[in-house]
C-alpha cells in the first residue's frame, strides 16, 4: 500500500504547494489537495501535511520536505532519498 500525503489547499500559500508537486513526481506515493483538512491553527502558524493521517509540520517548506520523507522512511520504508 502506498503512503497517502495530505495536502490543505489553504496552507500551499506557505510554499507547500512546492512540496506537494515535487512528491507527485513519485509513483510510490498517493499525495491529496483538499480545500481544508480542519487544522485551520496549524495551518495559520506553519507549513503541514498529513503523512497516512499523521501530522508533520515544520517551520519552513524544505524542512517540512525533509521531515515527510523521514516519516515515510520510518512507517512504510520507503526511501524518498
């Protein structure tokens, strides 16, 4: 089963719009835009995804990049790298 990676559409202003295009260009993932995934605080405060429902936030897009690829590595085993 492929990791699904949860996108809110409200929060790609915060440059995880970057993110989210360049993790489609993998075939090992499922990544979803939804218009609102009802964390509207954390949305507000950082950039965020939801990794098979788990939350991943991070200060910055990049770091935020790095940290979904972690959490893939360590709940699916798959190695983004």
């Amino acid at each position: 089963m492929r990791p699904i990676i949860e996108f809110c559409s409200s929060n790609l202003a915060s440059g995880t719009d970057k993110v989210m295009h360049h993790l489609e260009t993998n075939s090992h993932l499922d990544v979803v835009e939804y218009g609102c995934l009802g964390f509207c605080g954390e949305c507000f405060q950082y950039p965020y995804a939801l990794v098979d429902g788990k939350m991943v936030t991070a200060e910055t897009a990049e770091a935020l990049l790095e940290k979904i690829k972690q959490e893939i590595k360590a709940s699916a085993g798959i190695d983004l790298e």
